[in-house]
C-alpha cells in the first residue's frame, strides 16, 4: 500500500511557523552520534512511547541522510518536532497550506538557512498528527516506529529543499528513501506502487 508523506512541498510551505514552546514534562532531545539535535515538544501524551521506542531507528536515519547528502547537510543540525493530535495538525494544515483534514506530516523549512545555535543549523520544524499516523500503520499492517522513522526521513528531505511535486521529483524523493530505510532493514514502503498521479499524492488516505 502506497504510504506517501502527505505533507506540503517546499514551494507550497511557510517559512516561519509559529512553533509551540515546550516545557519540561513535553520537552525531550535526541542527539545522534553525528550531533545532530532533534528538539521534541510532546503535546500529545499519546505519542510517548513511540517517541521513545522510534528513537534509535530515527536518530541511525538521520545521520545516514545526513552523510548520503554532504552538500545538504554540510555540519550539524537543527530540527523541531511538535507531536501533536489530528486537530491541531488539521488546524495547521489549513493555516499554512489552505488543504481541509489532517495529515499524517507537515513539514516547515526554516526561512533562515545561515540561522547558528551552537554551531548547528536550524532546519525547520516537523508536525505529525498521531491518529492519521498510527491508522496508517494498521491499515498497512507496518509496526508504528517503522512508519515514524519513515516520516521523519521524509519531513528531513522536505527540510533539506526535496519534493514530490513532479512525477521525476517523487521518483527521487522514494529511491532515495528506500535506499536509506533498507540500510536499517526497514521494508520499501513504495515496492507495491506501480503508478500514482501527482494530484492523488496529496491527499489523506
């Protein structure tokens, strides 16, 4: 089953979304071996354990991108990651993309690319919405850290200026992934697709 991030491409995406402050009962940290920071605010206490059980298979992808892709990762990183409900991902979708229901991840490159903090450059910041998530992962009969490993692999290459507006864009945008999921022994997520207009990639499941 074609499980495609659904999330905004970097030609439809708002350069300075308003992200959420986190505190310290929701506020968690994941620093790879590469020292890159991925910064979590947890609004969704829902999300907990797969925060935790998703995070070695996060953090691997995360440098092997990061070390497939030198001239778009250059130094350390950055990332802001809101895990948060089907409402407020709602919300947001239709605040920045003008797009009704949710989704399972948006993705916000940072308008300031040259922006430092400590030395590592700031991203952007990635919203997912549990419901649309872990209903994807029953349908398609994957275990949910797979399928979260797999959108933030995604929501990273959005950060990283890649889409899937185009139908070679896409083709890119899946090869490059399953090459990265398969280093970690994550099953292609696209091996059943045969052929998926453009229009239809932008739409919930």
């Amino acid at each position: 089953m074609h499980l495609y991030p659904v999330e905004m491409t970097s030609a439809e995406q708002d350069s300075d979304p308003h992200s959420p402050a986190a505190d310290d009962s929701t506020y968690h940290s994941w620093v790879t071996v590469d020292h890159h920071h991925f910064d979590h605010n947890l609004s969704d206490s829902r999300w907990a354990y797969c925060l935790v059980s998703s995070e070695m298979k996060c953090i691997t992808l995360i440098d092997l991108a990061a070390r497939f892709l030198p001239t778009k990762f250059p130094g350390p990183i950055e990332v802001s990651v809101l895990w948060t409900d089907d409402l407020t991902i709602a919300e947001l979708n239709q605040q920045f993309r003008s797009k009704s229901g949710a989704t399972n991840i948006l993705s916000f490159p940072s308008g300031d690319r040259s922006a430092l903090n400590e030395g590592r450059l700031f991203m952007g910041d990635l919203v997912l919405g549990f419901e649309t998530v872990m209903s994807e992962t029953k349908v398609a009969g994957i275990a949910e850290q797979d399928h979260t490993a797999h959108l933030i692999l995604h929501g990273l290459l959005h950060l990283a200026g890649f889409d899937h507006i185009l139908d070679d864009e896409a083709a890119e945008m899946e090869k490059l992934e399953s090459h990265l999921l398969a280093e970690i022994g994550i099953a292609d997520p696209y091996q059943d697709v045969i052929y998926t207009p453009v229009e239809a990639r932008d739409t919930n499941l």
